[in-house]
C-alpha cells in the first residue's frame, strides 16, 4: 500500500469514528434525559434558540453577489446566475452570521461569568 492509500483508509476511519462519538453522545444524552423531562424542555428551548438565531442570520444575509465574488465563481466555473449559487450563497451568510453571533454571546459570556467571580 502506498502512503496516500494509508491516508485516505485513516481518514476514513477517523470520519467513521467521529460519526460513531457524535451518535454516541446524542444517543446517551437522550437516554439520560428521559429520567428526567424538565432536561428534554431545556434542550427544546436552547435547539429552539438556536434555530432563531439561525433564521435571523439568514433573513440579513445577501443573496445577491458584488462584482469580486462573482468574478471568483465564476474563476471557478460556478454560474453566478444559478438560482442555487444564490440560495447557497445566502445559506453560508446565515451560517457564518450565526456563527459569528454564537461567538460574540459565548465571549459575553464569559467575560460577564469572570467579572460576577470577582465582585463576588
């Protein structure tokens, strides 16, 4: 076997690994919640944020591109004028505005639980 074959056969074993540990996780996050309800409402409400948080990112992204982003699809043989480069286009602008939301809330967060430690 060659070395990029070795590479490819872990990578793959390091995607499966990684599908197993995150199904793992959800799977006996749920069986641990069904003792206890009030647990399954607080993860309701936190997937629920989450999805607002989500939406409003999406609804504020562009779903036009400027001259520069269409001179670079179209560098990579994607057709700017497609309907789904726009819907794509604006998916990403969601995803990376709630991204960018979910770091700025943690860093909040953070900075707000330090501060309460002190004047503690």
């Amino acid at each position: 076997m060659s070395q990029e074959q070795l590479i490819d056969i872990g990578l793959i074993l390091s995607y499966i690994l990684i599908g197993v540990a995150a199904a793992a996780a959800i799977i006996m996050n749920l069986v641990n919640s069904f003792g206890n309800p009030k647990s399954l409402v607080k993860s309701a409400a936190g997937v629920v944020l989450l999805v607002v948080i989500f939406f409003i990112g999406y609804s504020i992204a562009p779903s036009e591109f400027s001259a520069s982003t269409a001179k670079a699809m179209e560098a990579a043989s994607i057709d700017p004028t497609s309907d789904s480069a726009g819907s794509t286009y604006k998916f990403i602008g969601g995803a990376m505005t709630t991204t960018l939301a979910l770091i700025v809330i943690a860093v909040v967060g953070l900075v707000f639980s330090s501060v309460a430690r002190i004047v503690r």
